[in-house]
C-alpha cells in the first residue's frame, strides 16, 4: 500500500471510530473542513506512527502544520522517503 | 536562535515593575470603558449601564450560563455584590451540580434562562440586556473556579479578585483587542477576560458551536491584536487556511507545555509578533511567561525573589505568591503548604534551562484538559469480562498527549473488536470524549510494582 492509500485508508478508520462524517477525501481537501477534529488528527498521527514508524510532526527540523490532504500526504512521503534513504 | 539570558524589555517579568492594577471591583475598573465584548450574535459595550441586581448582595451565586457573553456579564454584575461566585464551567455535567451545590452552599443559580436551573437554589435570569454595570463594590466576593483535572465530581478553588489579577500590568498600548480560544468559564480564558476588562480593551469570544475557521474569520473582521490558547488550540489554528484573516501582534501560549516546534511555527507564521509561552494553573495562579522563543524556561527563575517564588521538590516545579488559590471550596486536600503550590508538573535541568516533562502522577494532559487515569480505568474495570486495565497518555504533536488503555480480559475472547467496542461505548456513555480512549488495545498482564500497585512507568 502507498503512503498516500495508508493515509487516506487512517483518515476513514478513525473518522468511523470516532463516528464523524468524513467529507470527500482529495489533495485539496482542507483538512480542518473534513470532519474530522483536533483528536481525530491526533489519533491519525499515532496510528500511522505505528504503520508506517515515522512521525514527521515531531521527526522534522522544519515543522510546519498542513492545510489540506495533499500537504499531510507529502510530509509523510517526504518523511518515509528520507527515513528510507 | 541563539538564547538570549536577558528577556527583552516588552517582556519583562511583572515583578520588575512596582505598578500594578489593584481593581477595588470589576465595575470600579471599567467604569467609563468604551471597550467591546464581542460575541457571535452581537456585541456589548461595557459603558452601558443597567438595573440592579434583584436581591443578591451577600449572596453565594452559581454563575451557569450558555454563552461566554453571559458569563462575562453576570461576572461583573455580581462581583462586588455576591459573597461568592461559582463559575460552571460550560461541559460540567448536570448531575454534579447538585453536591456544587450543598458543597459551596450556593443560594442561587444564575444563568440566561430556566434550563439552566437546578433544584435547591433559587432561580434567577441573567437579563443581557440590563445587567448592572456601574455599581460601587460592597463586599469582597470570592471566586471560585472549577479545576481542570480530577475524578468524579469536580473540585473547586477559591480566588480574590487580587489574587486573579495580580499579574496583570497596566496595558502598555491603547486600542487592544483580546481574543481567545479558551473559555472564559475557565481560569485561562478568565485571565484574558480580566486583563482585557481591566485594560479597558475589547475581547472576542468564541461561541460553543462556531468552528475554527469561522472563530478565526471573526477575529480578523473584529481586528484582533492579541491571541491566547493553548499549543494544542494554536496547532488547530495553524492547521486552518483562515489563520490568513489574523495578524496578532502578541500570540499567547498556556495551559499545556509549548515544545519548541509549535513555537518556531508560530514564529514563522507571525513574524512581527511578540511570542509568549506563560505557566499558570488553577490552583496555582499565574506563575511566569517566557518570551525569548525557546521552550521550557531559564534555571534562573528558580529561586529568584518576586511576586512569585519558584522551587523544585522532588523534581516538581512549587509556587508560592499571592496569586495561588486560597483554599479548595467544601473539602479537599490541603493546598498551601507553608504558602507553597505543588504544581505537579515535572520539570528537568538541561544546561541552563528547565524543561517540562510531564504530569506528576500519571494525570494526563489533552489540549488542556486533564485526566486522571485511574477515573477512566474506574469505567473500563466495570465492564463485564475484563480483569484489569491501564490508561496512560501518549505523547502528540497534535494535542500533547491522548488517552490509550491496555486492557486485560478475564479470559481470551473470540471478537476481540466487538469487545473493544463494547468497552469504548462504555467510556464513551461515561466519561467526556476527550477522556475517551483514543487506541486500545489488549494484553496478556500488565506490570505491577513492589507494591502491588499497577506499575505506571512501564
């Protein structure tokens, strides 16, 4: 499975466990507009932590907070990519 | 960054100027204000003047309102006139308000309408439109604030109106406008309300249904130049495409430890803006801000003479100052140890700087709120088949920690996922979400100590 279908497959999980609406997922989702709360992300964060063992909020030098699905998407590709190189 | 050992100026810590405000009351202190408080139906200005309050003087008041606006209103309205303000917050449940109630001997309950009524105390309607601004004080009322933590039922601690507002400094700049994400029910967001009221500066609320963008999209139309939450709020806030709407001048941290990433996003996102992380706690007052970017705070404040003394016991930061919490209201553990205020927070020395580490005791920090874990293990315990549980925190970037269970069944079962739901509906049925487990998961046994107490390290 990708990074992106891991994470997009965690968005659906947690938004089931949590009984939120989840709104339809693409790049330019706003990831504050999906549905999903502060908690949810969070819980995201730890589940693909156990995934994928990467987590790049606390892993990066540059920390910066994404805004849509795609952003989320890249900073773990880019965090998996270097993890892996 | 290189760390700069002297604060700058604008950041100065309040003991190093001799003024500060002594508000005889609220009214007193914003008698003549121009100042705003925005709410997301409309707007007061707090010159305006009203009726009396209808019988109240002497009395102990439970202040339980919908809407922040309320809360605000009926605050300055009673201060001054109630022997006692009780202030609920806004997801106390229904079913403590009754032992509050006996515990705090409150004789009315005010609030905007008969819903919020509780049986035992007098009923009486918060009237938005004719609150009582401009009265002289009369007697020194006690606050009291609910605590953030604990089990059960809530435990409650008593504030002066000196003591909530001793680290407020006189505003240095005109034409401020507050706003916060915290909840001014609470003792974070009732600071920001106290500093804007007495700085004769305006605050924008939130509303309970409002979502992010839109509390954001209503700062920047309101011109917000001052902003507090805690990391976890800011995180949220960061996380919105319309944090482009604000441009605060001051960006304000408390209430959950500020790492260094959320400070050097904030940095990024607002360069112009002067970045402050500030300790404080319901029990303990508001301890110190640091203002030089980094996370943690110098080694130097340790000791240091001031309106607020600071010492490590037992690697826990202590306070002692005026500011603390007088005494917890209708029973609890003694709070003041020779003046000290055991904040149990744990705090580290790394080369010239503390850090903090974490809840002593295992309480467990999301976003601000604490959990203690053994409350929700309570609930976990009772479901049928299982033996034992243990819920700790686990670290986030996102909101500081969440709550995880381990949990050990009585005897392997089949469907262990309709178990674990079981259990979560439980939790959920129980206990306020941010309690809930966010992952479970079962063991096989879990650790004990020498003691044979759960094992909390592990």
């Amino acid at each position: 499975m990708s990074v992106a279908a891991m994470v997009v497959d965690q968005f659906r999980q947690v938004a089931r466990e949590q009984g939120k609406e989840i709104a339809e997922l693409n790049d330019d989702t706003v990831l504050l507009e999906s549905g999903l709360d502060s908690l949810c992300f969070a819980i995201i964060v730890a589940q693909l932590e156990d995934r994928l063992g990467v987590d790049p909020f606390t892993a990066a030098e540059d920390v910066y907070f994404p805004v849509t699905l795609g952003d989320f998407i890249r900073f773990y590709e880019d965090a998996a990519g270097s993890q892996a190189a | 960054m290189p760390p700069d050992p002297r604060l700058p100026e604008s950041g100065l810590p309040e003991m190093a100027r001799p003024e500060t405000l002594r508000p005889e009351s609220l009214k007193a202190a914003i008698a003549g204000s121009e100042a705003m408080l925005y709410a997301r139906g409309g707007q007061v200005c707090l010159s305006s003047r009203g009726r009396a309050l209808p019988g109240l003087a002497g009395a102990s008041v439970l202040l339980r309102t919908h809407s922040q606006l309320a809360a605000a209103l009926g605050l300055i309205a009673l201060d001054g006139v109630a022997r006692r303000i009780v202030i609920a917050p806004p997801d106390v449940k229904a079913g403590h308000l009754a032992s509050v109630i006996a515990r705090a001997d409150v004789e009315a309950v005010m609030g905007e309408d008969e819903s919020l009524a509780i049986e035992g105390a007098r009923f009486v309607p918060l009237d938005l439109s004719a609150v009582a601004l401009a009265e002289g004080p009369q007697v020194v009322t006690e606050w009291v604030l609910f605590t953030s933590g604990t089990t059960g039922e809530p435990k409650m601690v008593a504030h002066t109106l000196a003591g909530l507002t001793g680290a407020i400094q006189p505003a240095a700049a005109a034409d401020i406008t507050w706003g916060t994400f915290y909840d001014i029910r609470r003792y974070g967001g009732l600071q920001i309300l106290l500093r804007a009221l007495l700085g004769h500066a305006s605050l924008v609320l939130s509303d309970a249904d409002e979502d992010v963008a839109g509390f954001l999209a209503r700062l920047g139309r309101c011109g917000v130049t001052h902003l507090t939450g805690t990391p976890s709020h800011w995180r949220r806030a960061l996380m919105s495409p319309a944090n482009a709407a604000i441009a605060p001048h001051y960006v304000r941290l408390s209430g959950e430890i500020a790492d260094q990433a959320i400070l050097d996003s904030l940095k990024a996102r607002f360069p112009d803006a002067a970045i402050g992380h500030a300790y404080a706690s319901t029990e303990a007052g508001v301890g110190f801000e640091v203002t030089d970017g980094l996370e943690g705070f110098p080694a130097s404040f340790i000791g240091r003479p001031g309106a607020v003394e600071m010492k490590v016991e037992d690697g826990r930061l202590h306070l002692r100052s005026a500011r603390t919490a007088s005494a917890y209201v209708g029973g609890g553990p003694d709070l003041r140890n020779d003046g000290w205020v055991d904040t149990g927070d744990v705090i580290e020395q790394r080369g010239g700087r503390f850090h903090f580490m974490g809840r002593a005791g295992g309480i467990i920090n999301v976003g601000g709120l604490k959990i203690n874990p053994e409350e929700v293990e309570a609930v976990i315990n009772r479901q049928p088949g299982v033996r034992a549980s243990r819920v700790s925190g686990r670290k986030s970037p996102i909101t500081g920690a969440i709550v995880v269970a381990e949990v050990v069944l009585t005897e392997a079962a089949n469907d262990n996922a309709t178990f674990k739901e079981a259990i979560l509906a439980a939790c959920r049925e129980n206990l306020p979400a941010f309690k809930v487990p966010a992952m479970l998961r079962f063991v096989p046994s879990l650790a004990l100590t020498a003691a044979g107490k759960l094992s909390r390290n592990a």
